[in-house]
C-alpha cells in the first residue's frame, strides 16, 4: 500500500548511504516541510499565486528526493494549477497536499 505513497527503495538507498545521518535528514525535511506548507497557506489566503507556486515547488523538489511519490504529484499539480488560473479554483487541491503532507510525516517517523 504505501508503494503509492512512498518509494521505499529510494528512502533505504538513503539510509544506507546516510548511516547515523538519515534521521537528522528526515527530521530536517519534517521541519522544513511543514514551514513550506504554511507559506503555501499564506500565499493561497493573501492570493498571491507566485508566491504558491514557489513554496508549492520548493515541496515538490523536497518530497521528491524522499521518494515521497503521490505527495510530490499533488505538489505538481498545485503548482500547475497556481500558473493556470485563478487561485480560488486551487483551494482542494492545497488541501489534498496538506493530507498527503500528514501522511507523508507519519510514515517518515516509522523510518526514524
């Protein structure tokens, strides 16, 4: 179930490859994420859909080198989205990757 979710052969690459450093990784992207997710917030309240799409990218890139699959897709999505049209039109889509964004860290600490 969580092959959809989750590339667990590129998070065990990285531990093995990051030893005692994988957890401060994890850790970093947890924390990290988590502020790129209230920028994105912000930005979707103030309608600034510039400022979505580069924090929306930012976690996009992130999610993607942790191998953080359907969350990386929906990042794309929304960043899609806040380059076609009008951000009122975006506001499920930033809640599927606030979900998928929680989802994300909980299997990320099954990983510390």
């Amino acid at each position: 179930m969580t092959a959809r979710y989750l590339d667990e052969g590129l998070l065990e690459e990285l531990r093995d490859v990051l030893d005692e450093e994988f957890p401060a990784l994890l850790k970093t992207y947890i924390q990290d994420s988590a502020i790129r997710l209230q920028d994105m917030n912000d930005a979707f309240a103030r309608g600034d859909a510039d400022a979505l799409r580069k924090s929306t990218h930012s976690l996009k890139g992130a999610s993607a080198n942790l191998g953080l699959e359907l969350l990386t897709e929906l990042c794309r999505e929304l960043e899609e989205g806040a380059l076609a049209g009008p951000l009122s039109g975006q506001a499920a889509r930033l809640k599927q990757v606030a979900d998928e964004h929680e989802r994300a860290v909980q299997l990320l600490n099954a990983y510390m």
